[in-house]
C-alpha cells in the first residue's frame, strides 16, 4: 500500500469532500480517501498494483478540482 498527499484546488464545501471522497473512494485498489478543505489536500491509500497515481489525479480532475 502507498499514501500519498495530493494538493487539490477548488474546495470550497461539504459537496466537494462528498464528491472527491466518493469517486476516488470507488476505484479499485484505493482504501482509503480524505478531504482536508483547510489544508487543501486530498490523502490517498491505494495498492499500485491496481491503480496507478495519475488514474486517482484525473479522477479528481473528473470532478472539475484542479490537482497539482
């Protein structure tokens, strides 16, 4: 399992944690998802070896967040 730190842009509110968690939270491999809108991060536990990292940035970007 790998964790990484995402910067994300756009979060503003309740709908945009729902959003980001909910999607992320759905791919295969990923255990674990969170929102923090303060800090403007996302922290994702995934297995590489069912979903790579750029699979979990376009499925944020889906949700119209801007990752860096």
């Amino acid at each position: 399992m790998e964790k990484i730190t995402l910067k994300v842009e756009g979060m503003s509110c309740n709908h945009c944690v729902n959003a980001i968690e909910g999607s992320v939270g759905k791919l295969d491999g990923v255990s674990y998802t969170k929102v923090n809108l303060q800090e403007g991060n996302v922290e994702v536990e995934y297995d590489s070896s069912k979903v790579n990292l750029d699979k979990i940035k376009e499925t944020i970007d889906d949700q119209g967040y801007d990752v860096k």
